[in-house]
C-alpha cells in the first residue's frame, strides 16, 4: 500500500507539476509535503484531502490510498468503458 506522500507525489508527476506548486496553488503549506515525506505527519485533514483529490480530480479515498479507483464516483452515475463506446460505434 502506497503511503499518502507517495501518491501525491505520483498524482503530481502524472500532471507535470511539482508537489511545491500544488502547495502554492491550494493555499497549503508547503511544510505539509515535507512532513509526510519525512514521516512526521501520517495524515491531513478532510478538508486538505478533499482539496488535493479535487485538484487531481480523484477521490478522496484513491488519495489515502483506500481506493484502486481514481476517478469519484457520483452515486447513479454510469461509467463509460472504451469497450462500450466501441460497442456504440460499431455495433
């Protein structure tokens, strides 16, 4: 299981940035990813997890490493596959 930091991290290489820069961007300290990469902090609040997985757009759960699912789910809500929509387009 992936620690916190190293998902942030991974979501930050995926999306070219810097963990620094989404720091500045959020308003959040940029001490916070020192301290999760040195282990002196575990966790952060709801309202930072929820800030980050918004930010990547993922949920809150794949962030803490919970979830294998990136992508929020919205109860009712279908996913897509691209196996339906090649279904869709070519029968």
């Amino acid at each position: 299981m992936c620690s916190l930091y190293e998902n942030i991290v991974s979501l930050c290489k995926e999306k070219g940035i810097k963990p620094g820069k989404l720091c500045s961007e959020l308003g959040l300290s940029r001490g916070l990813i020192t301290d999760l990469k040195m282990g002196r902090k575990k966790s952060i609040s709801a309202e930072t997890a929820n800030k980050i997985a918004s930010y990547f757009g993922v949920s809150v759960g794949y962030l803490l490493g919970a979830e294998a699912e990136k992508a929020p789910t919205v109860k009712g809500e279908r996913r897509v596959s691209d196996e339906d929509i090649k279904f869709a387009l070519f029968g």
